[in-house]
C-alpha cells in the first residue's frame, strides 16, 4: 500500500471513528466532564476482565476489591485511528512477509519534530524489539559478564534484576531527594564512572517511579562524564511523550550535545503514552554514532530481531499520524488527575507527599512520616485500603518509605482509591 494511501485511510479512520460512551453517574465537581471537547470519555469504566491483564489480575488473586494501581499501563480506550488501522488491516485476511514501509521512518521523524521538536534523520532510526529487551541487547553487544553498569536508585526494579540476570555488575548512583523531588548526583556520578571504570550507563529519561524530566544541563553532563571515561549511555525515553507541564519538558538525550549523540543509544516507543504495552516490540532505537549502531543493528539481524512485526508497524504508524486528538484530550485528561492527586493529599492525607510527576502517571508517594517499614506499608495499602500498589523499597536505595502509584485510571476510580486510602490511614 503506498504511504499517501495508507496515512490518508488512517487519518479518515480516525476522524469518523467513535468509541463507545458509558455513563458512569455523577462525579465530584473536581472530576471533568464524562465527553471532553474532541468527543472522548476517559470516565468510561472500561472492562478490563477476562483480558488477562497483569494489574487487573494482581487485584484478583489477593482476593477482594483490591483496586489495581500498580503496573504500569493506562485503563484508557486506545486512539480510535489506531484500532481502525488494526481492524483495517486483519481484516485483509493476509499476513505475509512484509518490509517496514517508509511510511514507518516518516511517522516516527513527524513524532518526534512535533512533539519533541527534535529532527532526526531516518538513518539514526531502527526498529528494536521492545524497550526493556533491547536494554538487554545492547548489554549483549557491548558490554561482557563481569562489566560494570550504572543505575540511579531508586529505579525501575527490572534494570538491577536483567543487569544481575546477565552476569553483569549493578553499580549505583544514587538520587538525591530535596524540596520534595528527586535530582542526579552528578558529583558522585564522575566519582562512580572514575573508580568503578564502569561500560555502560541506564539512564531512565523521564525518571520512574520519581516522574522527573531531567534538565539540558544535567543530560549534558552525563553525556560529558560519559564521553570523558568512556560509558555507554543507554536513555530509556519511553515515558518522554508523558511531560505534563512546559517548565519541567522532556529533553530526549541525544538532542543535547554532540557527547551525547557520541555515546548513547534511544530506545523507546509509543507503549506508555498510546497504551499499547500489550504490542511487544512496539518499539523503537534512535542512534547517532554508527560506531553504536552498525553493531547493534547486525546483531538484530543476526538474531532475527530486526523486522518489526505488522502490528506493531501499524500501532506506531496511526499512533504518530492520528488527526483524532486523542493524544491532546488524554493529556489535559491525565494533567487533571496528576493535580487532583496533588490536591488530595495536601488536604486529606497530608501525612503522605507525592513528588510531582514532571511527566508520566506514576506517582512515587512519601510516606517516611506514617513510620511503617516497607511490610508495614504493604500491610496498609494492600489489606487495609485494598489498593495493589508497587513498594518503593523495590526500587532500590533511597525508595524506603515511598510507595509508586498508577493514576493512568479514570478519575472515579482515582478518587476511590484515595478514599479507600484515607479511611485505612484513619
């Protein structure tokens, strides 16, 4: 199918497509109106059941009404357009051997100009089989057992558990949590890259579970430390569509510096921000240096991980090229639920401190004042108020006392939960 042809289909798809609106009652006078003004309901109770979902079966097996508040996907309709390219195409009762059209590059170059304003030519762009898996992969290309790898603690548990699972070495680097957020350590990062003579780097961009979009200067830092001791930077970007407000925004690594074009690897995709988790390999790689990429790419080859599969292409295709406004309505959605967690807890629980997500719907919850160990909070979240939440203590150093929370949800089912939370707190 030509590239004219098939963005023109989406982009009509999109535009009569409807999804299906369920009144749920009345809502606080806080919650926003069940049909914002592009005509979407994200106060739809959308069934998840029988869908096999991981959040939605953690609530199951602990057995109740345990709200699901953990994993980290939203409960949100995906973009019409993207469900109408989906149907459009299975329905054409083929699916052979494809090539990844051009089609694909070109979505993925608009994303990033218009979103990001960022340009970035189609050769620094490959398709990569996933996110966290291709974290993995380039451990394989670039680094051996034994190697050093930096992580900032505390952080998204799966980068120590696959460093540990590889035979490599996890070597921290501390956060430091001030005022209320969390900021890098960059003194102690040089220390750390100088002493410990380490191969690579994680570097979660925005953070999670903290929610932060680190500054220009501070990436550029990193790139500059990296390229000093030679680091590989690894920017795990996936949350980066999700920056909330316009003084905190979402830098992606690679447009900071020539350092950082130098020594990092993007991986990324639209899984967080279309809710697409569920799509495996809904991903993609942004790499600069050929030195990195010609490598890394022949190693996808050599292993079969090269081709994006049809799903996927068309999730990321639709998703970049909507004209629906899904994106923008899901956006002043989500802003309105990350302040109406901002609120609750200044007025109703005021023993808990959320950091404020500069982007993402996660939010890393301060608990340190109610004095409970990390069995204590478990016991307070998940049996007394029946909310199935993820422990910060998981998240390595410096997530004792916190716990990490999804608000990707609707706001009744937010509001709940916080009710639920404040009756268990008494």
């Amino acid at each position: 199918m030509k590239r004219r042809t098939f963005l023109k289909d989406i982009c009509a798809a999109g535009l009569s497509a409807a999804l299906p609106v369920t009144a749920i009652g009345s809502l606080t006078s806080c919650a926003s109106q069940a049909t914002d003004s592009h005509g979407f309901n994200f106060d739809e109770e959308v069934d998840r059941l029988g869908t096999h979902s991981i959040k939605m079966a953690r609530g199951e097996e602990m057995g109740g009404n345990r709200l699901g508040m953990g994993i980290a996907d939203m409960d949100f309709r995906m973009d019409p357009a993207i469900s109408q390219a989906l149907h459009e195409r299975i329905n054409r009762d083929v699916i052979g051997y494809t090539r990844t059209p051009d089609a694909y590059f070109d979505a993925i170059m608009q994303w990033q100009k218009k979103v990001h304003q960022w340009d970035v030519p189609k050769d620094w762009i490959t398709a990569i089989p996933g996110v966290v898996t291709s974290i993995n992969l380039v451990y394989d290309v670039f680094t051996q057992p034994g190697d050093k790898v930096i992580i900032q603690p505390p952080v998204y548990d799966p980068f120590k558990e696959y460093i540990l699972d590889m035979g490599r070495v996890p070597v921290d680097n501390p956060l430091i949590y001030t005022d209320g957020t969390f900021h890098m350590d960059l003194a102690n990062l040089e220390k750390v890259m100088h002493d410990e003579q380490p191969k690579a780097m994680v570097l979660c961009n925005p953070h999670n579970p903290g929610g932060m979009c680190w500054t220009r200067a501070e990436l550029e830092k990193v790139a500059e430390l990296a390229k000093t001791y030679g680091v590989l930077v690894i920017s795990d970007e996936v949350h980066g569509d999700l920056a909330w407000y316009d003084e905190h925004p979402f830098i992606p690594f690679l447009s900071t510096s020539d350092a950082a074009r130098e020594v990092g690897i993007t991986v990324t995709g639209p899984t967080k921000t279309f809710n697409l988790a569920g799509f495996t390999g809904t991903a993609y790689g942004i790499i600069a240096n050929p030195a990195l990429k010609e490598p890394f790419v022949n190693f996808l080859k050599c292993h079969k991980l090269l081709e994006a599969s049809v799903p996927t292409e068309i999730c990321i295709m639709s998703a970049y090229t909507s004209t629906t406004g899904w994106y923008d309505a899901m956006m002043d959605y989500m802003r309105g639920n990350v302040e109406f967690v901002m609120d609750y807890f200044a007025k109703e629980i005021p023993q808990i401190k959320p950091v404020r997500p500069h982007a993402s719907f996660l939010f890393f919850l301060d608990c340190r004042a109610l004095n409970l160990d990390a069995d204590g909070l478990k016991t307070l979240f998940d049996e007394k108020a029946g909310l199935v939440v993820s422990n910060g203590i998981n998240y390595g150093p410096g997530g004792e006392g916190f716990i990490r929370m999804n608000v990707g949800c609707t706001r009744r089912k937010l509001k709940q939960a916080l009710e639920q939370l404040k009756g268990a707190i008494g």
